[in-house]
C-alpha cells in the first residue's frame, strides 16, 4: 500500500494550475480528499487530485 502524499491548498494549486478558490471549491464538492490538521491548517491528499485529473474526449494536444 502507498504512503498518502499531503500538500497544501497553494501548493495543490500551482500544480494543477488554478487558483486556490478552485482547490476549495473542488474539496467542497467532494471530487478531491482534503483533512483538517487543527482549526486551519488543511491538507489535500495529492493522489486524490491526481485521480480527479481527467482526459478530455476528442482533444488533440
């Protein structure tokens, strides 16, 4: 079994590229694993943000 990767809201959003309102928003709506260590410190599970990344039908990159 796989050791859990933990990152920040900001670091989850330079890496996927939007802005950390988005991060929010997609913890919200349940499609990304997030924790909270204490009143705020909050922490995404990076494999769940991997996961939740999805190809596009019919886009040729």
């Amino acid at each position: 079994m796989s050791e859990t990767r933990w990152g920040s809201i900001a670091e989850v959003a330079v890496a996927m590229g939007v802005s950390t309102d988005t991060v929010r928003r997609r913890i919200t709506d349940g499609s990304i694993r997030a924790v909270k260590f204490g009143p705020r410190l909050i922490r995404v599970d990076m494999t769940s943000v991997e996961k939740s990344m999805r190809p596009m039908a019919g886009y040729a990159a």
